[in-house]
C-alpha cells in the first residue's frame, strides 16, 4: 500500500511539475492543479497510513491520526478557490494581453515580426 | 486586556463585512470613512496591546480554548506586536492616499484592503504553522485582487506570474508542513522546538529537508536573490496604494524566517541548529547587489523603488542569518525604517507620475510638475532617509546593523557589500531626482495638484522617519527587548505550555 500510495504522489508531483513548466497558462493551471493533489495526498499520509482506523474515539480498535485529515481538508478548500481564482485571472490575461502565453506574448510571434523586417 | 489580541484580525474582518453590506456599501464616503476609522481604531488598540505586552511579557491566547499543543493559539510578543503596530501604522496611510480617488477605480478596493491587513496581522500573530500558512492565504488572495485593481495589462500580466509562483509557494509549503508533522507530530511553535531539541537520529534529515523547503517558501515570500523575480514588476505596476501596503509583505517572509530559525531551529536544535544560515548569507549579500544594481539601471521611478525593496530585504535576510540577539534587534528596527519609507516612497512616485503628463514616472525629461517645491521635498526627504544619510532614520538603521556584525570575517565582508550598495542607491536616487525635477523640456505644468489627503498620508509615512531618530533610544531599547525575548524560547515554552507539559517532554 506504502509503494502504491507514495507511486502515486510522485508521478502526480511528477505530471505538476512538468505542466508547470509550459508556457501557456492552461496547462499551468492543470500543472497547479495536479500538484495540489499530490500534496493533499502527501499531508493525508504524514497522520501514517492506517487500514480500518477511525478517527472518532470508541469506534474501533485502532485509531487514525485525525489532524492530517482536518488539515487536508482546510489544503483542499484553500487550493480549490485559488485555483477558481486562477482560472479566472488566465480568461482575463487572454483577454486583456491577446494570448494566453504566461508572458502576455508569444515567444514564436517575436521572431517571426523580427524576420519580416 | 485577554481579548484584545484578537482585535487585530477580528477588526479588519469585520470592517471589511460592515464595508460590504447595504447602508455603507451604496456610498463612496461611507465606506472611505468606516475604513479609515476602523484603521485608526485599530492603530490605538494595538499600540495598548504593544504597551502591555512590553510591561507583563509574553500573552497568548487558546482560540476556542482549546489548549496550546492541540488548538490553535496566537501569541503576541513584543516582535510580532511591533510589526502589527508597523502594518496598522502603513495601513492607516495607505488607505488614507486610496481614499482620495485610487478606490473608485475599480470595485471592493477597501474591504480587499482591510481583509489583506487582516491576513497580515493573523500571519504576525499565529503561533502555529498551519495557521501561519492559512494566513498567508488570506493576505495573498487579498492581495491577488488589490494587484489588479483598476486593471491594465501590466497589471494582468504582472498578476498571472505573481499567483502561479505564489501557488507554488504555496504547495511546497504544504510539503515541508506534512513532512514536519510527520517527524515532529505537531505544528505548534514552541512546541515543535522542544520536539526538534529530541530528535531521534534517523529523522533528522526528513525534518532538514522540510525546514528547507520552508527556507524557500520564506525566501520566495520575502524575494530573495533566486526567488526575486517577481518583486520589481509586480510591485512597480499595483497602484500606489496597494504598492504600499506590499512593502510590509516581504517583511512577512523576514519575520517567519527569523521565527522558525530562532525558536524551532535555535540553540537547542543540536545539528540542526542554525542550519539556513549558510543559505540566507549569501543570498542575503547577492540580494543587496542585485537590489543596488537595480536602483541604477531602473528606467522608471516605480521599478527604482521596488529595487529598493530588494536592497532592504537582502539587508534583513543577511541580518537574520547572522543568528544573533544584536542582528535581530537591528533588523526589526531597520524593518520598521525601511517598510514606511519605501512605502512612502512609492507614494511620491505615483504624485509625481500623475504632475508628468505623458512622462509619467519614466526617468526621462518630460513636463514639469505641478508643485515642484512640495514634490520635491518630499522626495529629497525620503530619498535621504532610505539610503541611511545622517540626521533621518535610515542612518540610525544602518548603524545598528553594522555595529550587530561582530565576527571579523562577516564583519568586512558585510560592510563592504552594504556600504558600497548605499553608495550606488545615493547615485541611483540622486541621478532620478534630478530627472524628475530638473531636467524639464517644453509645455506648462499642467495637470491635477496632490489633493490633501494624499499629501497627508505622504507626511503620515514619512513622519515616523524623524520619529524613529527622535525616540531612538526607546525603540532601540524596544526591539533588544524584542529580540532578547525571541531567543529566550524556554519562558516562551513554559508560558504557551504549561510547566507541566515541558517537564514531561524531557526524557
């Protein structure tokens, strides 16, 4: 389950980063949204994974730790309105700047204008 | 008096709904007023609690009174209570320049601006890390709006990059916490110090990684040297304004640098004591070389003043990674210069550009401004206090961080990088000014005069200047006493933990 779980966190983290790295704020955003994942599951697992543990007391014979689920919680909400935000503010970037390369302009249309005269 | 440390993040919140709702939010006037009073109200209550807490020592306070290793807990000491007052202080100015026309240029800018402050002053506060990180998320979506207030594309652009960093920021900060509360099992700050002072061997590196990736959570906050490039063109294209309340935003990432390094991983960390110091020194030194270097090949008067931002930051980090009583008391002396000053600072700038005509703030001969003598004392005044020149705060500043460097080797080398910076900031602000006001080509000064309230809140910023010379010897004596007692974590431990709790924890 350790294998699987940290597996997934990596290539999650993995797929983040290099969405992050594009240029264009679409696949930015998804990159954002990949890595917040990852760190949800990662803060889920620093509480150690436990099967058939609860978090309320006198429910069962062992226990989880209920802090990393509240704190998991709070990452979620606070991740979920940033990325909305974000979202918004890249409609607006395409709108307001005519593209929607993270730099306002796009690396290639530089060149080209650059050739032509 | 118990109560009271909640005041400055219940008030602003409050004042930001009451601003919102029917009666006030139909009228300009109204919410200018309720703002600005609620600012000033606020300034009273935590110079009270600043007065108390200098008097009675540490207070703290359980939210929900749910008791310190497992609830949530603020704790105001005399450090964090400064750098409240200081961004009550800037806000009360700041919201003052807003409301004489910047406001209206765009929708919500006082309840955005009052939710920042709240964010800021939670952040300045909390006493656990979590919460700090909650905090930063209030301030900084508050601060994602403000940014864009009254729209362009500069503004848009700046913004993308600022988020999609600060987001980042803001992940790897959620790694390093899980990987601290996985190792320590607990996110309380003084309570993760005594967990760090008995760390078994084998975790010992998880938890130096996940203080690392706080260092550059911190450092992205505050901008130093890798982590800087969003600082000049995020801060030289928000409004006036906001550009203001922003210089209290990198001290932040100082402050949180200087907690986390002193009390979880101080003297009683063992190996791990002191461990970014040798990360924070050097970048610190690149950061003032880098700023300094800015300052003169900026073009426009905006990105001079956001570089400067850079030098006073570097000049902290490098305070904060000297890691001694006498650096940190320095440092939060020069904090308090530096934020109201560049904050005035970006003030004039915004008067100046709107007297320029086309010209606007760009350093090139352009129209005359409109009150060339006020402008123009203004600037001589500000320019002299930020680059440490004599009778004004900033020499008071400089002097303090120079005689805070005792050891030899650091001594020489920190001398020369700041000294030499002042030198090239006086040239930098010396060859603007003289741009700005004297080098004038054609047409009339024609254009809207510096309304009152603009000026006053100009005055408000650049007032503490003399202030802080004036009241020198009690504030110095104020930010040792505030030093001292951030290093002194065992009286902060027994008061947020309860003797019992740190007997107990010592095997």
């Amino acid at each position: 389950m350790e294998t699987l779980f940290a597996s997934c966190i990596g290539f999650l983290t993995f797929c983040g980063i290099f969405l992050m790295l594009r240029g264009r704020t679409f696949p930015v955003m998804l990159g954002l949204t990949m890595l917040s994942y990852a760190v949800n599951l990662f803060i889920f697992a620093s509480g150690r994974l436990t099967l058939r543990g609860a978090a309320v007391l006198g429910t069962s014979e062992q226990y989880a730790d209920p802090l990393p689920q509240a704190l998991v919680l709070t990452a979620i909400v606070i991740g979920f309105a940033m990325t909305a935000f974000l979202v918004i503010l890249a409609i607006r970037a395409r709108a307001d700047l005519g593209n929607d390369h993270v730099d306002g302009k796009l690396p290639d249309a530089d060149g080209m204008k650059r050739e032509s005269r | 008096m118990w109560h009271l440390i909640t005041a400055p993040i219940l008030l602003p919140m409050l004042t930001a709904l009451v601003i919102m709702l029917p009666p006030v939010h139909y009228s300009p006037m109204r919410r200018r007023w309720v703002s600005m009073i609620s600012s000033a109200v606020q300034l009273v209550l935590v110079v009270i609690l600043l007065l108390h807490v200098q008097q009675n020592g540490l207070l703290h306070y359980a939210i929900g009174n749910w008791q310190a290793p497992f609830g949530i807990i603020l704790v105001a000491d005399t450090l964090s209570m400064v750098l409240v007052c200081l961004t009550s202080f800037l806000a009360l100015g700041a919201i003052c320049y807003g409301s004489a026309g910047e406001d209206e240029k765009g929708s919500f800018f006082h309840p955005l601006f009052q939710f920042q402050v709240m964010g800021i002053n939670g952040a300045f506060l909390t006493g656990d890390l979590f919460n700090l990180f909650v905090f930063f998320e209030v301030l900084l979506i508050a601060s994602y709006a403000l940014l864009i207030h009254a729209g362009g594309k500069n503004k848009t652009k700046a913004a993308v990059h600022y988020v999609v960093l600060n987001l980042t920021g803001s992940a790897i900060f959620l790694f390093s916490l899980a990987v601290l509360y996985g190792t320590l099992g607990t996110l309380n700050i003084v309570d993760m110090a005594q967990k760090v002072a008995v760390l078994p061997a084998e975790d010992l590196m998880l938890v130096k990684s996940g203080g690392l990736m706080l260092m550059i959570v911190f450092a992205l906050k505050a901008a130093v040297l890798p982590l800087q490039f969003w600082l000049p063109a995020t801060y030289s294209s928000a409004s006036a304004p906001v550009a203001a309340l922003f210089a209290v935003m990198t001290k932040i990432g100082i402050y949180a640098l200087l907690r986390v390094y002193t009390t979880i991983f101080g003297a009683d960390a063992g190996p791990l004591q002191g461990m970014a110091a040798d990360w924070l020194l050097p970048a610190g030194l690149a950061t003032i070389v880098l700023g300094a270097i800015g300052v003169i090949s900026s073009h426009d008067f905006r990105k001079l003043v956001a570089n400067l931002v850079l030098v006073s930051v570097g000049t902290l980090v490098a305070m904060v990674a000297l890691h001694t009583e006498l650096s940190a008391a320095a440092a939060l002396y020069y904090t308090v210069h530096s934020t109201l000053v560049t904050a005035a600072l970006f003030l004039i700038a915004d008067l100046i550009s709107n007297q320029r005509g086309k010209a606007a703030d760009r350093l090139v001969s352009g129209r005359r401004v409109v009150q060339p003598i006020l402008l123009g004392s203004l600037f001589m005044l500000a320019a002299m206090a930020v680059a440490g020149l004599p009778p004004l705060s900033g020499f008071i500043g400089k002097l303090m961080l120079l005689q805070a460097v005792t050891e030899p080797a650091n001594r020489a080398l920190l001398w020369a990088v700041i000294l030499m910076c002042s030198l090239l900031v006086i040239v930098g602000l010396s060859r603007a000014g003289s741009t700005l006001f004297w080098r004038v080509s054609g047409g009339d000064a024609s254009g809207d005069k510096a309304a009152p309230l603009q000026v006053f809140a100009v005055c408000w910023l650049l007032l503490a200047s003399p202030l802080l010379v004036i009241f020198a010897g009690p504030l110095t004596e104020l930010s040792q006493q505030a030093a001292a007692q951030l290093y002194d974590t065992d009286t902060a431990a027994r008061a947020i933990l309860g003797s019992a709790a740190t007997e107990g924890d010592v095997p």
